[in-house]
C-alpha cells in the first residue's frame, strides 16, 4: 500500500468532493437577500437553513461513517452525492420557509456529511505513511470550498435569479460529483476485514456508533459545529 499509486487518485478525488459538497454549503450566503427578496422570507429564516446544516453534518457524520466501514466508502459518497444534487434542486423549488430549511439545511448537510466522514476515514486508510500530508491536501480542497463555490453562485446570481442559479449548481454538482465518486475505492488494508464480513465473521471495531456519539470527541465536534456556524454565515454574508 506504500508505493501505490492510486492512493494519490483517492486524495484528489477526496478534495474535490469535499470542495463542491462544501462549497454547495457556503453558497448560501450568497443567495440570502435574493432570496428574501424574491419570497419575503426574513433573511434571519433563511440563513437558519445553513445552522441546520451544520448539526446536520455533525450528527450525519456518526452514521454516514458507520455505513461507510459495513458497505463501503463508493456506495455512501455516490449515495451522499446523488442526494445532495437532488436536494440542491429541490431546495431551488422550495414555495415555504420551512421545506427551504428542510432541503437546504438537513437534507444537503446531511448529504455533505456522506461526502466528508467517509472520505476522511477511506483517504486515512490508504496511506500508511505520508498520512497527515494526504489528509492536509483534501483538507485544503474543502477549504478553498468558500474561494471557488461562493464566487461562481456570485456570478450565477448576477445573471439569473437564484432558484435558477441553485438549480446550475445542483447540475454541476451532479456532473462532477457522481462521476468522481467511482474512483472512490475502499483501502486495501481493509479489504480483507470486508471478506471476512462476506462469509460470516465479524470483524473487529473499535467502537460503537452508540459509544461513538457518547464520547467527549463527538460532542465536542457538535458544540464546534454549533457555535461555528453563525459565525461563518455572518461571514460570508452579502450586507
């Protein structure tokens, strides 16, 4: 697994996924007063979808990483992939507040939650050494998710109103997202923990996802999340 080549493909595809679920998050800021102004929603009501999206995220990650170690990591991101283009779309037909805040703030961030768990723990497992640099890079592609994303649902919003722009971003997540998620491959270390899964034996696990979301990590990363996000939203907000 050292001299493998592909592990680098993972860490390439784990950064640009995480851009675009991400920066599919981040766009909301842009799209705050056309919004209100398009449906006479409070814009305090539609940036509430992106707070929704973080605890969304945090709970999501516990679960989505779950399934990830049973059916593997190609299944839950193309799952995580497929939902959110499809919730990004039917947020951008949203007629209420509240089925706004449900699509764009449950279903995308927990849709975001399949992308970012999964492919933390799979590029994790593919490396052995150079670990932290592998996991430094695809960090650095969700960063850059506010410099890329955020910019083009700009310029989308300064040629079309937003449910058009909304519904271009779903588009093009769809288009990239679907097609990177079949490189995504399970470590090969654990393959053999997956056959043995096959014919009947239990593998091993450290940890339960019941003592997973009773551990000081995991409510640490909640409380995080939670405080985080009205902060990014004040950010990123277009005043």
């Amino acid at each position: 697994m050292t001299h493998s080549r592909y592990r680098w493909v993972i860490v390439a595809a784990g950064g640009l996924l995480g851009c675009l679920a991400i920066g599919a998050m981040f766009s909301l800021p842009v799209f705050l007063r056309p919004i209100s102004q398009d449906t006479g929603w409070s814009i305090t009501g539609v940036s509430s979808a992106m707070t929704f999206g973080f605890l969304a995220m945090a709970l999501g990650s516990v679960i989505w990483g779950s399934l990830s170690d049973r059916f593997g990591p190609r299944l839950i991101v193309m799952i995580g992939s497929v939902s959110l283009a499809a919730s990004l779309a039917h947020a951008s037909t949203a007629t209420t507040l509240i089925e706004f805040q449900l699509m764009f703030g449950l279903a995308v961030g927990g849709a975001t939650a399949a992308i970012f768990a999964p492919m933390m723990a799979c590029v994790t497992g593919w490396f052995d050494t150079h670990r932290s640099l592998a996991v430094s890079l695809v960090s650095a592609g969700m960063g850059m998710a506010p410099l890329t994303m955020s910019p083009l649902a700009a310029r989308l919003i300064s040629n079309h109103d937003w449910r058009t722009s909304l519904q271009i971003i779903a588009a093009l997540v769809a288009a990239v997202m679907i097609p990177v998620a079949l490189l995504v491959r399970r470590p090969p270390a654990l393959e053999g923990d997956n056959t043995a899964a096959s014919r009947g034996e239990q593998p091993q696990s450290a940890m339960t996802v019941g003592q997973a979301t009773r551990s000081p990590q995991f409510f640490i990363l909640l409380l995080t999340n939670f405080f985080v996000a009205p902060h990014t939203q004040d950010r990123f907000s277009i005043r």
